[in-house]
C-alpha cells in the first residue's frame, strides 16, 4: 500500500533485507547518488537497510516485529544463508530450512502487510546441472540442480514458484532477479571462501607484499560473466519501479562481454599494479567451463543501458579493498 503524505504524494518505504552485504551496500550507493534516473524519487522514497543485527529472519516473531517497525511498501529481499561448496555439500539440510524459512516469513508478510511490490534475489547457480547454454529464465525448473548445493538451490526455486502462486491466488506483485557473478566494493575478500574477483584481488595484494608469484588456480581458461555490484544495484532498483511480472528476470552482462579468468586475473593485475609473475597453476581443476547466462529480456526493456567495463569495476574493487583493509570482509 502506497502511503500519502499531507499533500497527497505518494511516499515509499523501501525495506532491503541483507542490506549490509555486497549488492545491500552497492543499492545504498546508488540510491544515496545523484545518478538522473534517482532525481524523481529522491523526496518520495525511504530507504531502510536491514542487517542480522536488526533481527532473525528465520523466526516468524522477529520478522513479523521488522515488518510492524517499518510498514514497508516494498520489499527488496537479498538475505539468505550462503556458503561456499563445502559448506553447501555438508548442510543441506540448514541451507534448504533456514532458507526456506526466511523466504516464507518474508512473502508472508509481504502478503499480510500488502506491500506493493517484492523483489527476491535468486542465483544461477540454482539452475539444472544438466542444461544447454546460454541459460535463460524459462530453464529454472528444466532439471535437478547439482547436487553439491541442492538444498539451497530448491529453497531458491520455490520463491520463483511462491511469486506465482501469491500473485495467482492473491494478486500480489512478486517477482526476482537472477544476477550472474557480482562483484565490487563490500564483498567477501576472502581467499578460501570469497568469490573469484575478491579472492584474485586479495591473493594478489599477498604477492606484491610478500614479492611472491600471483598464482591462480586452475588454467585461466573458463569463462564467466560478471557484473559490478553498482550495475546491478541499478537494475534491481528499476526492477522494483518499472518491472511488473511475476516471471524472474535475468540481471547480466552481454554474452559478448564473457571473460575468461584468465582476463580478470590480469585486469586484476594491472589495477593492484603488481609487476611480478602471473602461474596458473594447472595441477588445481578448472571447475565448469561455462555458465553463459542470457540477458535478451532484460535488453528487450533496457536496450541502451551501459554496464561498468571489467577493467573499470575491478579498478574500482580494487581502490576498495586497498582503501579499507583492516575492515574488509576477509
């Protein structure tokens, strides 16, 4: 329900849950800018960014209390219990209930609270294991996801079944999102559990430090498609104003713009401005070859939208990572 204030102008409250992670930081961002597509909102729209601090989505009391707080009129759900393979192989268990909890007490809510609009994160890494490339939407449910990550992965599928079914037998406006590889400012630098953009970035300022080799894992030869976290902040806050379908929408770069870890690994290179040796270190596996993820519906409606080149969003990483070091995730 949109919300009024003395003159009439519809005000929105707009509630990110995972509000301090990577893509919860990089919407902070955008909405604080002065980006032209903000102007217009800038006086009619609150933004409210949840962390874990602010309560346990997995328990119904807590959420329903979030929801009584702050009256949201949209919701922007990114909170989930994530994991790297390891994890994901030995708890299945925790990762398909806590997952499926939150999602539920969130769209329930969202339902109870008539929120006007919900926009949930899903992931590519929930679709078939067996599939053809490129991947596009309509593919979600095609196949069994890699066993690996199949809790997670079934937890996630059903919030792009629950968005349809609310929507059929209640009439709300749910829908999600499924972005490729993310990246940016606030991410995981983890070495052993952060992703490939943050993991390279860390590892390389070890060996400019140490005056070591940058080694990298595996050949360099797979490719990926990867999108800076401001991008994506972007898109998912249009999705929440001008996409109205139930049906999930994918939020990625052009099939054109795949790299091989190759590429980032020296892009990475030049921005940490490290001169020293680049191994691939072929003894360690390459993992799946390609992921290629299909973004012709997203082009149908934003045709013209120009995403951060590789070289410019890992520059902006890594100008991150080394301004915040002691504080970032690591």
């Amino acid at each position: 329900m949109t919300k009024r204030d003395s003159n009439g102008v519809g005000k929105s409250t707009i509630l990110v849950t995972g509000g301090s992670g990577l893509v919860g930081q990089a919407i902070k961002s955008y909405v604080e800018s002065s980006a032209p597509s903000n102007a217009e909102y800038k006086d009619s729209e609150t933004w409210i960014f949840l962390s874990s601090k602010d309560g346990d989505l997995r328990d119904r009391k807590a959420t329903d209390a979030i929801f009584e707080k702050y009256q949201p009129t949209h919701v922007i759900h990114l909170a989930a219990k994530v994991g790297g393979l390891f994890a994901n192989m030995a708890q299945k268990v925790e990762f398909y209930r806590e997952n499926t909890l939150i999602n539920d007490n969130i769209m329930e809510n969202c339902r109870i609270h008539k929120v006007t609009k919900l926009v949930s994160m899903l992931s590519t890494c929930i679709f078939p294991d067996k599939t053809t490339y490129p991947i596009d939407e309509t593919m979600l449910h095609d196949g069994p996801p890699h066993p690996s990550n199949e809790g997670y992965a079934y937890a996630k599928r059903l919030i792009d079944t629950m968005n349809r079914a609310y929507h059929e037998e209640y009439g709300c406006n749910f829908t999600s999102i499924i972005p490729t590889n993310i990246y940016g400012p606030h991410d995981n630098f983890s070495i052993q559990n952060g992703h490939v953009i943050p993991g390279l970035i860390h590892k390389c300022y070890k060996a400019k430090q140490d005056n070591t080799p940058f080694t990298i894992w595996g050949s360099g030869t797979p490719l990926r498609q990867f999108i800076y976290s401001l991008d994506l902040a972007e898109l998912t806050v249009w999705v929440m104003r001008e996409y109205h379908s139930p049906d999930p929408i994918t939020l990625s770069v052009d099939e054109e713009a795949e790299v091989s870890i190759k590429d980032v690994a020296h892009a990475v290179a030049k921005a940490m401005k490290f001169e020293g040796e680049i191994v691939f270190d072929t003894t360690k596996a390459d993992g799946q070859f390609k992921k290629t993820a299909c973004n012709k519906k997203l082009r149908s409606y934003r045709p013209d939208y120009k995403f951060t080149s590789m070289e410019e969003g890992v520059q902006k990483a890594v100008d991150w990572f080394l301004e915040n070091y002691e504080t970032a995730r690591k």
